[in-house]
C-alpha cells in the first residue's frame, strides 16, 4: 500500500494514464476553437495537480472549519489579493467551483425561492444557469428572457426595459455565452435601477478581457458579477464572485455553507498562479491580440460570404450563421466537416433558431486558445480561409485532406505545450 502512494500513474493505471496522454495529443494536434476553452500553463496545471486536493477547509481564510489550513490560507489569501487587484472589486470569493456555483451563489445571496430573473434567451445567447427550465435556476424562480434585435443582433435594451417595467424583475442578468457584441452594462443598469432590481453581470466568457481592460469592466457597476476562471483567463477551471463590501457576507455564506462544501483548495492555488500570470503586462498584450484574431476571423468570413450574426464581434468569438450562405448545412454538419480536419468549434443556436439545439444553424468560433497557441493575424487569416474551404465543401475530399494537413503543419508549428 505505501508503495502504491508513490508509484507513477503509468503503473497503477495504464488506462487513465493512457487516456490523459491521448487528450493532451489532441490538445496539440488539432486547433482548439471552441470559444470558452483555453489552455492553461504548465504552473497552474501543477498548482492544479497538488496535495492541496487532499486537504478540507471549509471556511474562509483564518476562519476554518479543521486544522491544519495555514497553507490553504496562504494560497487563497493570494488568490483574492491577486483577483481584487485584477479586476478592482471590493470583495472577491475564488471558492466556486465553477461559474454555475458562482450563479448559484449570487442567487441564493440575493433572492428568494419563486422570485423574478429577467436574463437573455438561450437561444440568443444566454447560459442554462440563467434560468433555463432544466437548470436548477429555471425551478426556483420565476423567469422571463429578453432578446437580441433580430435585425441587428446586439442586445435590444429598448426591448429589456420595457419588459424591465413590465416584469419587475429581482434581478437582471447580463452577460452570456455566445455574444460576439460589447456589453453596455450601464444601460443594463440604468434598467435595474428603475425597478430596485439587483444587477447580476456574468462575464464568464470574457473574464479576462474585462481584466485586461480590452472589454468594459462591470465592476463597481453591476451589484454582483461573476466569472469563470478557465475561459479567456488562464487559471484553471472554477468559478470567482466579485461584489461590493455591502453584500460581502451574503455572498460568503451563499457559497458556503449555501451552496457548496469544501473549497477545491487545488483549483484555488490553480487561480491564484493563473491571476498572478494575468497580472504580467503581456496578459493584456494577449487578450488585444485575442479580440483582433477574432476580428481577422470575423474579416475572412465575411469577406467569404458567411453571415454573422451582429456582423462582426467586438470579444473573443464570432457566431456564424449558416442560414443565409449555407442553407443546407446545419451547426452539427459544420461542426463534423471542422472536426475532421482538427478545428474544434462548437454548433450553436443562432437568434431566430428554428432547428433544434442538438442540430442548430450556427457555429461558435472563438480566439482565446489559438491566440495562447501564438496565433497572430496572419496565422488567424489562413485559418479563416481554411475554416470557409471547409464549410464550402465539407463533403469534398480533396479540400478535407489539403485543409487537414495545412492544420496539422500549423499545429506543428505552434504547439501548445511542445514535446511528446
Ligand atoms: C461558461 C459560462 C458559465 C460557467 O459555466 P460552468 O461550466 O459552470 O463553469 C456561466 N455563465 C456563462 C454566461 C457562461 O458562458
């Protein structure tokens, strides 16, 4: 048994081991593209992979539950101090494991069970913990969605006050998952303050943009935000809430012991090492060069006949909408065509979506992990050329082959962890 302790993964298990290997080759072979995915540096995956996992301490840092916390204190102690400086909020809590606990939290700190969210339409690019009837936040409260314009694509702020006022909504939710446009958080505000509403901001997409000041910052705006740590910020997967001091202690008690146990002290010291990369002035070199890589996409295609919806992408993503260039071709279709070639992306609903979510008309395609890759313009511009070849003839062999290839030398030639 001692021994089993110490004995390498490759021994004790050969298939899990077998497995990681396989997704971290797949990770280098094939150009990840999927819009909330990234790729983390080797230090937050030590971090990650740390004897932190073994260690409870529920509670907050000098306040705990157990013995023995003193250097889980210390790792996220760093990892508030890093976030606060970060992102400039008053009160930081890194503890949620992912972005639908820090939801659920802000939830639980400012409603009650059958209250009112107003939040965006899946379907228009919202999030399942906004309310989605499958979500636990779809049953306990009451929800009504706003639109985009369906013209336009951006988000119909007309459309959400006047169903602001109609509503009376608790809280309005802002931010979403598949929205290439800026966010006005203080027309959403402005909402919110003619009702006495909360305002929930979730940036989870764009968490590092706001960061690196590339995307307007919903801090000391918004009453509540929260965030992921995995997406367009490299440290690991989790979730952070950012509020003011005034509803500091809602918080702390709505994540724990509200919503979740034990902190996952690993992930913890994964954000904090992450944060502390995030705080380098290259970070914000990175996250301008994210934004324009996906404006290079957004060029080519458009340039190629696709539409997208809104016509461009101020963010991280661009969501293309097959409907008008490509009326055959489904999401699903568009992403298996991508998939064979090694250009991850997901199918997506598009605003007005009559086929169904497992089907879609629309792809996502986002920018943060060729960019980590050390994608620029140029390699962004022959791979838009390459992702429209594709769709032009996903079913032509000879493009599937030529494409595959130029894929494979380019993830060759910008690796992501390099070696075996
Ligand atoms: C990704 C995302 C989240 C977080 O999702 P988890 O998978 O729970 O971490 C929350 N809100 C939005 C808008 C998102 O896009």
């Amino acid at each position: 048994m001692t021994s089993e302790l110490t004995d390498p993964l490759q021994e004790t298990d050969p298939q899990v081991r077998a497995a990681l290997d396989d997704e971290r080759a797949r990770q280098e072979s094939t150009l990840g593209m999927i819009a909330s995915e990234n790729h983390v540096s080797e230090a937050v995956l030590e971090a990650q992979g740390s004897v932190l996992t073994n260690k409870y301490a529920e509670g907050y840092p000098g306040s705990r539950y157990y013995g023995g916390c003193e250097y889980a204190d210390e790792v996220e102690r760093l990892a508030i101090e890093r976030a606060t400086e970060l992102w400039g909020a008053e009160h930081v809590n890194v503890q949620p494991h992912s972005g639908t606990q820090a939801n659920m939290a802000v939830y639980f700190a400012a409603l009650d069970p059958g209250d009112r969210i107003l939040s965006l339409n899946l379907t228009h690019g919202g999030h399942l913990s906004h309310g989605h009837h499958v979500n636990f936040s779809g049953q306990l409260y009451e929800v009504e969605q706003y639109d985009v314009d369906p013209d336009s694509g951006y988000i119909d702020y007309e459309g959400l006050r006047r169903m602001t006022e109609e509503f009376e909504p608790d809280v309005i939710v802002s931010g979403f998952s598949a929205y290439p446009r800026e966010v006005d958080f203080e027309r959403v505000q402005a909402a919110a303050d003619d009702v006495g509403a909360f305002h929930l901001a979730d940036i989870a997409h764009i968490t590092g943009l706001v960061a690196a000041g590339v995307h307007a910052s919903p801090v000391g705006v918004a009453d509540f935000v929260t965030g992921s740590t995995h997406k367009t910020v490299r440290a690991g997967r989790g979730g952070i809430i950012m509020t003011e001091e005034e509803h500091a202690d809602a918080v702390d008690t709505a994540v724990f012991p509200g919503g979740q146990g034990g902190p996952l002290m690993h992930n913890v010291a994964g954000k904090a090492v992450g944060f502390k990369e995030a705080l380098q002035p290259a970070f914000v070199d990175y996250a301008e060069q994210v934004v324009s890589n996906a404006k290079t996409l957004a060029g080519v295609l458009r340039e190629r006949g696709f539409s997208l919806v809104s016509g461009g992408t101020d963010t991280h993503l661009v969501l293309v909408d097959l409907r008008d260039s490509h009326p055959a071709l489904t999401g699903a279709d568009a992403e298996a065509a991508l998939d064979e070639v090694g250009v991850v992306v997901n199918k997506n609903t598009v605003p007005g979506e009559t086929r169904s979510p497992f089907v879609t008309s629309g792809v996502r395609i986002g920018t943060p992990g060729i960019t980590t890759r050390g994608f620029g313009e140029s390699e962004t511009e022959r791979l838009a050329e390459l992702v429209a070849d594709v769709l032009d003839a996903p079913d032509d062999e000879a493009t599937i082959d030529r494409v595959g290839e130029e894929v494979d030398a380019l993830c060759a030639d910008y690796p992501v962890y390099g070696g075996a």
